[in-house]
C-alpha cells in the first residue's frame, strides 16, 4: 500500500472512529437511554433528556476530545523537539508541575474559580506553565540553549514536583479523594464552560504547530543543519516548547493527570503514517481525542463507580502499543 | 523567504497569548471568583435557583445552607427529594416525607421503605446523571458528598442544600430543623424535636443522682481498635449517657487506639458498635483473646456491650435511641429496665 493510500486509509477509519466514539458516548451512561430516545429528544425535546443528553455526556465527549487531541498534540511536538521518542507532557515537569498545583489547591481549600477553571485547576494550570518555566529559565543560564540539559533539568523539576505533591497529600490524607481525581484524571465533572475555554488554544496551537511543521521536520537533522538551511531554529523552539506546555497545562487543568496519551499516540500515528510532523500533527490530535473518547466511555460504563481515566490510558493503550511495535518489526 | 518572516512573529504571537492567559485568570481569581457567598446579590441567588422555583411562587425567602450559601425557600413541600446522605434520608423519612424521597444513596438502608427507592450511588460516588434522571425538586446534600460533585449537580439548575453533620447530640436539632424548614414541614419538625428533646431532658434527670462515670471504650467493629476521638458526636453521647470517653483526648472524630493505652486507660465498660450479633460476638471474643486487654476492667466483669452500629454511625434521631441503652447500661441502678 503506498504511503498515500495508507493516510487515506488511516484518515478514513479515525474519523468513522470519532464519530462512533461521539455518538455511543451520547448514547451510554447509567440512565438507560435508546437512539430512539435521542430522536425523541431532537424532534420534542425535554428538560430532563436535555440536561443528560447535552450538559452531562455532550460536553464530557467534547471536553474528553479536546483533552485527548491536546495532550496527543503536545506529546508529538515534545518528541520531535527533543528528538526523543521517550518525551512527553512529564519530562518537562508540566503534568507533575500542575498536579503539584491542584493537590495544594485541594489542601489549603483554594476554591476561586475562574473561566471554567475550578479553583485546583486554576493553580495546576498556572503552576504547570510556572515550572516550565523555571526549567525554561534554568536551562538558559547554563551558557546558550541545549536540548539535553533543559530536558534533565524538566526531569529533576518533575521529581521535585511530584515529591512535594506526596508531602502535601500525607499531610492532608482527608483531601484523598481530590488527590486521586487529579493525579489520575477523570471527566467526571466536564461541563460546556470548560471545553470553550480550552477548545480555541487547542485549535490555535494546532494550527500554529501544522503552519511550523516543516521547521520541525528540519530540526530533525540537528539545530545547525537546520540554522543553515534557513530555518530560524531558536524562535521556533520556544514557539513549540510554549505550546506543547500550554497544551499539557490546559489539559491538566481541565481533567488531572491523564498518563500515555501523549506519550503513545504519537508513535502509532508515526507507525502507521510515517514521521512527516504536518501530518504528523494534525493525525496524532486526531487519534489522541479519539483514542480518549474511547477510554472515557470506559472509564464511566466499566464499573457502577466511574474508574479514575488514566488507569484506562495505559491499561489500553500499552498492550495496543506493543503489538504495533511487534507488528512493525 | 516568506517562512523566515513569519515564524518569529508567531512564535511571539504565542508567547504574547500564553502570558496574557497566564495573568488573565488571576485577575478574574480576585475579581469575580471571589465574590463570598453572604455577599450574591439578591436578583442573582433568585436566578441561579432557575427553573426550580415553581411558576406561581411569590419572592421566595432566603435561607442559607451550611455551606452559607443562599437557598430560595420552596413555598411549598418539594415533591421530588433526593437525598445524598442516609441520616438525611431517616430524618426526610422520621418527618413523614418518605413517600417524596425519590432517590437515596445505597447505604440507606433505615427505614427499611429506604431501600426501595432508586439509588443514586455512594457518598463520596454519587452519580451526577441518575440524580438529574430523577428530575427533584430539591436536592440535600451533606458536607462529605464530595463538594466538585454537588456543585456540578447544582449547575446543572438542580436546587442543591447542603448539611453538615454536628459534632454533638445537641447539633442534630437544629439539623432536623433546617430539613423541615427546606422541606417546608416545620411544625412535623418542631414535634419531632420537641420529642427527641424530652427523651434526652429525661436520661438527664434520670442521671442527675448518679454518682460514678464509668469510663467507657467504644470500640468500632472491624480490623484493629478503632474508636471515636473527641470530635466525634459518639464522644458527646457518651458523656451524655454518663459515661467517659477514654480516647476522648484525640483530637479526632475516628481513631485508631494503641492496645497499650487501652490497658493504661483500664475502661469500665466497652462497647462494641457491631452491624449483627455474630459481629459483636466475635469482636467481644477477639477483645477477651487480645493479651493485656483480656486483663482490663470491662473484660473482666463481662460489661461488654453491644450497640446498634446502623443507628450509632448516623447523624439522625436514632441516636437518642442509642443515648437511651447506653445511659441504662453504664448506670443500671438510675436507669434499670430501660434498655
């Protein structure tokens, strides 16, 4: 199959797989609910069908899509900055840094909400971005820009992140039941407000990323190569550090920590359509939102008690992992 | 050429969007999100209620919830009730209201009428789409429903009322009150209080005359010596019954008790707060079997006790029941042949 045909192809089952994903998601939770009813609702609808069909599974099927395309998206462009296949949202400290925030947050009782932010959120946002930018700040002043030692220096800011996050949730074991919400993910408590606050900067960093994929695709043949066939390698990496973070932040804020998105799909994505980071991007949001779709319509029908997601992510996203890789060799 | 150009612009664009987003929810943080709850303006507390008032409702009075936030009082008895938590399920019930409850979680088993009635889950994993399935008119939630989830019933235009529970027998009154109030049943309530307070005022004249406080251990059925610390209402009853709280010293509602410190403390009486009688045998056997413990006071004279773990662990009108037994156990002479 030539490469082409195999994009196509790919192309052409992820969006009937998002598209299923979206409508079972509607269609499945613990009120019993039939496509029938769902015609029902669209020709008359009804106060009470409304608020399940629209506010709770609509907006958490959304808010599940954007999270898993940002995180997806996040995770693809962090692999090619660093030219790594081991990078993700965690080395550069963001998800340890948010949680770090959202377990403080939890802790201390910070309840100012804000832009669909619930006050946790918030600070796991704002503390993501700050740590990545310590690591940003730090890695600058040890003489010039380089990749190796921003990328220890996220892992030693992550390691003491996620320290003082257990420290705070031994001093404050009754905040317990926050802590598992945010250091695992859920999506239990999505809402329209926040998906349209994060839906515009998913968007805006997707499009960015795409328009600067080429100079992605350079900085695979090493910065001076690239410097040298006109590719203006410093802006670029801070454009796609800057949104990689603001990525993983948002999607932290909105949902916890949600573990093997971003590290994983982009390297099914590279398995089944090749490295070239345009199609590279725009494949892996696509995947990364439905691969998520699919994992929170688990993580809410598996059991009566709705499982925390990421314990989903990785259960199903590594054995697939493994049987590409096994597959590709 | 046209590349070159752009990517510094963008990658500033970026930088620029990523800084004003940072600063831009702190300021909200200050502004708008940090409105107190005593300080929402009338018009906005009437319609964030929303579509729960009824049509035909004149200004409705504002009563505020143990959270402090403001509630628009129903005018009159909601007819769809959700409970969250099972005392507050037994008061609804205690207050006539049962035929009303259309939800409750699955711990509510008292009255036994509780546990047909649709369950919405747990108390700390109730389920945001089965309670707004139900469609109530009036949701009371309680302080240990995990907050993120009330809150996201209460956006969905749901009127949520949330209760605490109290640290002592005295707190449970008022508790009934404010349901009777919120449920528009306030003379049901005043009788039902009323009733529960002579229970209590004749335990207390009954114990007027008595001279010893046995000290008492409450030990909770299950792995290892938990008992109620200070803080617990347990702690309030007990002294009530005439009785001290050896752990009351623990500045906690449960605690896990050392074995030393039980044997050191020497407790006239233990009580086992056990779900069955098998349960409370085997907590009594595995006592008298604990070396050293098998050496203590109650062990030795036999005034091991059972009570009703059901109606001790919940914050309603049974446990005046439980004052009543606990009162005639630690004081027979006062109180004899009234268990």
């Amino acid at each position: 199959m030539s490469r082409k045909a195999g994009r196509r192809l790919f192309w052409a089952v992820s969006l009937f797989l998002c598209l299923a994903g979206f409508s079972l998601s509607i269609l499945t939770g613990p009120v019993r609910t039939t496509p029938g009813d769902l015609i029902g609702f669209i020709k008359a609808p009804d106060r009470v069908l409304s608020a399940i069909f629209i506010d709770l599974r609509l907006s958490r099927a959304v808010l599940a899509f954007l999270v898993g395309a940002a995180l997806a998206l996040s995770g693809a462009i962090l692999q090619g900055y660093f030219r790594n296949p081991m990078a993700d949202p965690f080395v550069v400290g963001v998800s340890s840094g948010a949680a770090l925030g959202a377990v403080v947050a939890a802790a201390i009782g910070f309840e100012a909400a804000a832009f669909g932010f619930s006050g946790p959120g918030l600070l796991a946002f704002l503390s993501g971005l700050g740590i990545v930018s310590l690591v940003y700040v730090l890695s600058l002043r040890r003489g010039g820009f380089k990749v190796e030692t921003i990328l220890l220096t996220g892992i030693a800011a992550g390691a003491l992140a996620s320290a003082l996050t257990s420290f705070f949730l031994f001093m404050r074991s009754d905040s317990y039941d926050q802590a598992v919400f945010w250091l695992l993910g859920s999506f239990q408590l999505a809402e329209w407000g926040q998906a349209a606050t994060i839906a515009p900067w998913v968007v805006l960093c997707l499009l960015a990323s795409v328009w600067l994929a080429r100079d992605m695709d350079l900085l695979a043949l090493g910065d001076e190569s690239a410097q040298a066939l006109g590719s203006p390698v410093r802006r670029v990496r801070k454009a796609f550090l800057a949104m990689s973070a603001l990525l993983a932040a948002l999607s932290v804020a909105v949902s916890g920590i949600i573990g093997f998105v971003g590290l994983v799909v982009p390297h099914w994505v590279r398995i089944l359509i090749g490295p070239g980071h345009r199609a590279l991007f725009l494949s892996s949001a696509l995947a990364g939102g439905t691969f998520l779709l699919y994992c929170d319509l688990l993580a809410r029908t598996l059991l009566p008690a709705e499982l925390p997601i990421g314990v989903i992510t990785a259960a199903v996203g590594a054995p697939f992992f493994l049987y590409l890789l096994h597959k590709k060799r | 050429m046209f590349r070159r150009n752009v990517s510094p612009v963008l990658s500033r664009l970026l930088l620029a969007a990523l800084i004003g987003f940072t600063v831009s929810p702190c300021s909200a943080a200050q502004g708008g999100g940090h409105v107190p709850a005593e300080h929402v303006p009338y018009s906005r507390a009437l319609r964030a209620s929303g579509p729960a008032l009824p049509r035909d409702a004149v200004i409705p009075q504002i009563v505020k919830d143990d959270l402090g936030r403001p509630f628009p009082l129903p005018a009159r008895t909601p007819e769809r009730i959700v409970s969250m938590a099972p005392n507050i399920t037994e008061i609804l019930f205690a207050l006539g209201l049962g035929g009303r409850v259309v939800g409750v979680t699955r711990f509510c088993d008292w009255p036994s009428e509780a546990k047909a009635i649709p369950k919405i889950g747990g108390l700390i994993d109730p389920n945001i789409e089965v309670i707004r399935s139900l469609d109530p008119d009036l949701v009371i939630a309680f302080r240990g429903n995990p907050l993120r989830l009330v809150d996201r019933v209460r956006k969905l235009g749901l009127p949520v009322f949330v209760l605490d529970i109290g640290e002592g027998l005295d707190e449970l009154f008022p508790l009934i009150v404010k349901i009777g109030r919120v449920t528009r049943t306030e003379g049901r309530a005043a009788e039902l209080v009323a009733g529960l307070q002579s229970r209590v005022a004749a335990v207390d004249a009954r114990l007027r005359g008595a001279l010893s406080r046995p000290k008492v251990f409450a030990l909770l059925y299950g792995q290892g010596l938990w008992t109620c610390g200070g803080e617990s209402y347990l702690d309030d009853i007990i002294a009530r019954a005439g009785g001290v709280n050896v752990a009351s010293s623990l500045p906690k509602k449960w605690a896990l008790y050392k074995r030393e410190r039980i044997i050191k403390d020497d407790p006239d009486v233990i009580f086992v707060l056990a779900r069955s009688e098998a349960d409370f045998a085997s907590g009594r056997g595995r006592l008298a079997r604990t070396p050293g413990v098998d050496g203590v006071a109650a062990v030795r004279t036999g005034r091991i006790f059972e009570l009703d773990e059901n109606a001790a662990s919940r914050f309603g009108p049974r446990l005046i029941d439980v004052l009543v037994r606990m009162a005639a156990l630690l004081h027979p002479d006062e109180l004899g042949g009234r268990t």
